[in-house]
C-alpha cells in the first residue's frame, strides 16, 4: 500500500467480508443505498474513501456501526445497552428455536427468551465445541442431556432470584457453589468415573494426558478404599 493511499480512510476489505458472509451481492447493496454503481466499486476497490453519508448508510444496511467500517473497531456488533441486549436475546432465541426444532427435532425451552438462549449456550459448550449435535446422540442421551440443561438453567434462574431478594446473603450462594464443587473434586467426587468412560476410544485425549487421568482415579481409588478400611476397623 502506498502513502496516499495509507493517508486515507478506506472500507473495501470490510465491505468485501460484510458482503461475504451475509451472502449479499453488490446489486442488492446498490439498490438499497443508493450509492451508484462506479462510487461502490471504487469503495470496494479502495480507490475512494467513502462520504460520511455513504458510510452511514453502509453501515446501517449491514447492522454494524461506522467504526467498523472504517477500521477503528474489530467488532461487527459494537454497541451494548439494554435495548441492544433485548433485541440480542429476541433475535437469538428466534434462531435458536428454528435451529433445533427444524433441523434436529429437538424442542427447546419455551418459558422465555433467556432459557432458549441459556439452553443454545449449554450445547455449545457440552456439544459443539467438541464437534458433535445432538444428532449424534441416541435417543436416551438427548433425554439426559435436556433433562440436565433444564435442571442447570432452573438452577441459573434460581440464584438469579436469590441474589436479588432483600435479605440475600452472598454466603448462602457460596455455600451452594461449594457444595457442587465437591461434588465434582472432592473425596467422594465421581469426576474420575465419568471422564474414565470411554476413554479407551477418545482420540480427542492425548496418551500422556490418558496416563496422568488413569494414576489420578488409582491414586483415588485406593484414598478411598483406606478410608474406607479404616472406618471398618473403628466400628
């Protein structure tokens, strides 16, 4: 790039991605800007900066803000208020439910908004970040899994309306906390169990990584049968 062209403000490369992967054409951005044929080529080309109107508009057509489209900001949606929060939730929640309930039969939540976005983040976290749906579920998995997200977003909901009661006590919630994570890494924790199911076949966990899993549930395991032994002698 050459110093004239570093000296000005330039948007083609972002208009190009916009354009991409919102699958939109330059005639359809022509006809709704009204910004001439020749003046969006040399726009996409960077030849030209663009008007403070023409960016206005351009960045009204794809939902974005200015700063975006003139590099000063690396994020698309880049504004956060409660009017943008509930429009977020009202638009998620519409694309969630259409997203399972079309495409994998899978009925979602339907008390509000919150819990179908709630319940599309959980299979993101449990599912898609691993690579797998629930399409590659049985029957019997789908049903635990909804089951579970159910009980963690009433669990979610519930200390949302605890923290928000006037006699509230920040200690009643880290007490609650406490008590799941002793469930998940204290003396009686099954955490070993669960991860150890399936291991032999997980090509996702690394040999050393298996090793280090199968020490730590023996080393478990006999804690617990000593303990265990050593209740018995006493009785």
């Amino acid at each position: 790039m050459d110093n004239n062209m570093e000296s000005k403000i330039v948007i083609g490369d972002k208009l190009q991605h916009l354009l991409m992967i919102n699958g939109f054409n330059t005639a359809s951005l022509i006809k709704e800007t009204n910004i001439d044929e020749s003046t969006l080529q040399d726009y996409l080309n960077n030849v030209k900066s663009p008007t403070l109107e023409d960016g206005v508009q351009l960045a009204k057509f794809f939902n974005t803000s200015l700063d975006y489209m003139i590099g000063t900001s690396d994020f698309i949606l880049d504004t956060w208020d409660y009017d943008f929060l509930e429009e977020f939730l009202q638009f998620s929640s519409i694309k969630i439910r259409e997203h399972f309930e079309d495409r994998q039969n899978i009925k979602v939540p339907d008390r509000d908004e919150l819990d179908t976005v709630l319940f599309g983040l959980l299979t993101y976290i449990t599912l898609s970040r691993s690579g797998r749906s629930f399409e590659d579920l049985s029957d019997d998995e789908i049903s635990i899994m909804k089951a579970s997200f159910t009980e963690i977003i009433s669990i979610f909901n519930s200390c949302v309306t605890m923290s928000n009661q006037d006699c509230f006590d920040i200690k009643e919630l880290k007490a609650l906390n406490r008590n799941i994570v002793e469930y998940l890494f204290g003396d009686y924790s099954f955490v070993y169990e669960r991860v150890l199911k399936g291991l032999e076949n997980n090509t996702e966990i690394s040999e050393v990584e298996k090793i280090q899993l199968l020490k730590a549930s023996i080393n478990q395991n006999m804690e617990h049968n000593q303990m265990t032994l050593k209740i018995l002698d006493s009785l």
